[in-house]
C-alpha cells in the first residue's frame, strides 16, 4: 500500500484536459512544453517547464498541481508538497487539487494534513462518487500507516459502497486480507476484483504476475497441509454422511457423532463432514472421567470440578477446530462464520469469535449480522483495544 493513486495517469489527465492554457498568460509556453514532456514521460523535462511556469505565473494552478503530480513521480516528496500546498492556496475548491495534496503530505509523512485533505474530498456530496470513494481509498492508505488496520480497512469498506467500481479500494482490501489479517481466500477474492475492474492497469498487470499465482499457491498449501489431506476418501466421508444422517432420523445422536466424525477424518477437505460434525460434536456433551476419590480421604471437589472443567475446555477447542476445518473448505460461508461466532461466545471464547467474525467481514463488508455480533464479541473481549475496535465498527454499522 505505498502508493495512494493507483491510477495516477487518469487524474493527471483529468487536470490536463480541463485546462487549455490562454496564450497571454505568462508562462503559457512553458506549459504547453510541459504537458508535453509529461505525456512522452520526460519527467525531468516536465517538472522543470511547470516550475518555470509557476515561476513566471503565480496564480497559474495548473502549473503548480502538474509540477506536485511530476514530483511526485519522479520521487521529490517535498518538492511536490510544496507545489500542491501551493495550488490548493489558489484553488482551495479544487478536488483534484486536494487528492494530490493528500498524497504529497502523505509522502512527507504528515499524516493529520494529507487525512483531512481526503477528508474533505470524501465529504463533498456534491462531487462525483468515483472521487470520493477514491479519496476514502486514499485516506485508507493514511490511516495504516497512522492509526492501524481496523481503521483503513474500514474506510476501504466506504470507499466500496460509495463506488463499488472502485479497484483501488478492491486492491488494498486484497492488500490487508492477505498481509494482516490473514484471510487468503478473501484476499484473492479482492484482488481478481480489483483486476477485472481495471484490466489495463500496471498494477492489474503485476498483480496475475506476482501476486495472485502467490495466493492461489498458499491456498493449496493450506489444504494440502491439513492431516489426512493426502489419504482423503471423498467417496467414503459420503457413505458416512449418508449413514449419520439415518441415525439422526432415528435420534441416535451418538451413533450419529462417530460416524460424522468418522466422515470428517476420512475427508478433511469436505465442507459437508467439518460442517456436520462441527454441528454434531457442538450438541453433544464433553467425554471426561471424574477422579476416583483416594481410600478413607472426602471427596475433592474442587478437583473433580478441574477435570471436569479441563475436558469441557478441550470440548470448545475440538469443537472450534472443527467449525474452522468448515470455513477452511467454503471460507465465503457467512452462515458458518455466524454459526461458531455465536458458539464461541456462549463458551466464552470471545477472541475466537472475533476472529470467525473478522473473517466473514472480509467476504460480507456491509452484512448488518456480522457487524452487530461483532460489535458484541469485540465488547465482550474485556479489553481496551476491545472497546475501541467496537466502537469503530459500531459507527460503520449506524451507516449502513
């Protein structure tokens, strides 16, 4: 996420074609050499004929947002800061003018001054969505770097309902669920977003070059690393399923268990036996032996209730695993993801509900369920970090 304006082309055209140049303003000649020189990507040249035009111009704004847009290519941070404070001062209006002074104060790391030139972009109603959803991608890229990921990722959440066609904010999405939070399957969803939403782009070019072929790569490691993976019988975890489901018709829920658990073990790839089983093993009661009191000495209480409480912990765990061995297989499952979250709160297990819950907020960014029983796991964490996150998501959900 180094780069805020992906399509950084298409914004220097939009400043170019909407403005012509007047032959009696001085400078006009060195403008005119400059639109050249950027067009030919002679970056050098063209910085050098904005300046000059600036220079010789102290009201021209396009000389001076054209010089911040070279600069900023050619790897001069503060000599486009410079530029584009300069032409916002002309033309404190001006959209285009304020996403570049965004990404130049981003550049020289003033993070509270590049924010609130995003800021006011996204706030403008009266602009188009395609620029406020892009400052809200922007303003995303600010807010890693300055106040963390839960943060940018919910304003690449608005970036997206603004303009779903936004392949920026698809693109960092892609970024964040690959690199932070760890959701492979959702960071490639993003990512083939991203491309057939900007087909021609370098970014969508480098992205199936690199970075897709890596993900799809760690995807078929994850499965191929889950014991039993290789031995997997589909056909055999099918036969199984079938069977559990006549015991259940005939309420023989044990008999049923062992043989979803069963179907689990011979397939670990099939959603239907982790779902099943996960289900199954979550009604049933946890398998534990009480100590056997010790010759002529009470009953000890407190150690039966250790056991007891050991097992039952165990119990969650499998359980858990096992809803996660489901979401592993279909991991855009939201009913799964709600499913475990609620299980795992009710055996106070709040981070790994959090976290089955985070997961499907990468696949369902405006889900109001997702969001309500997130808002309640992030609470129930106990934490400060815990109140601050639902916070942040309770505000995104009031959007909705």
């Amino acid at each position: 996420m180094n780069r805020i304006f992906p399509a950084f082309a298409v914004l220097a055209a939009a400043i170019f074609a909407g403005c012509t140049g007047d032959a009696v303003d001085d400078g006009a000649r060195d403008l005119e050499k400059g639109r050249a020189a950027f067009a030919a990507r002679d970056l050098k040249a063209a910085s050098e004929a904005f300046a000059e035009c600036a220079r010789k111009n102290a009201t021209n704004f396009e000389a001076r947002i054209s010089l911040a847009l070279a600069c900023i290519e050619l790897g001069s941070p503060r000599q486009a800061d410079q530029a584009a404070k300069e032409a916002v001062a002309i033309d404190p209006s001006s959209a285009e003018g304020r996403l570049v002074e965004g990404e130049a104060a981003y550049l020289v790391k003033d993070y509270a001054r590049a924010k609130a030139a995003f800021n006011a972009v996204a706030s403008a109603q009266d602009l188009p969505n395609a620029l406020r959803s892009q400052a809200l991608a922007s303003r995303a890229v600010v807010e890693l770097a300055s106040e963390g990921a839960d943060v940018a990722r919910l304003s690449l959440f608005r970036a997206i309902r603004v303009d779903f066609k936004n392949a920026a904010a698809w693109y960092h999405l892609g970024v964040l669920s690959r690199g932070t939070f760890h959701f492979p399957a959702a960071a490639k969803d993003q990512f083939e977003m991203a491309c057939r939403l900007d087909p021609n782009s370098a970014r969508t070019r480098e992205t199936l070059r690199t970075i897709l072929p890596s993900v799809r790569d760690a995807l078929a490691h994850l499965a191929a690393d889950k014991p039993g993976a290789a031995k997997r019988d589909p056909g055999l975890a099918a036969k199984l399923l079938a069977e559990a489901a006549t015991l259940t018709k005939k309420n023989d829920t044990k008999g049923a268990l062992a043989k979803y658990e069963r179907a689990h073990e011979a397939d670990p790839l099939s959603y239907e036996a982790a779902w099943s089983c996960a289900q199954a093993l979550a009604k049933s009661e946890p398998a534990w032996n009480s100590p056997k009191p010790e010759k002529g000495k009470p009953v000890d209480k407190a150690k039966i209730a250790a056991a007891r409480a050991k097992a039952v912990a165990a119990h969650v765990d499998r359980v858990l695993a096992t809803y996660r061995a489901a979401l592993d297989a279909k991991p855009s499952k939201r009913d799964t993801c709600i499913t475990a979250a609620r299980y795992a709160l009710q055996n106070q297990r709040a981070k790994a509900a959090c976290d089955f819950l985070s997961h499907a907020l990468a696949h369902f960014y405006d889900s109001k369920p997702v969001l309500d029983l997130y808002v309640e796991a992030l609470g129930k964490l106990g934490t400060a970090e815990g109140t601050r996150k639902a916070r942040l998501y309770q505000a995104y959900r009031k959007e909705l």
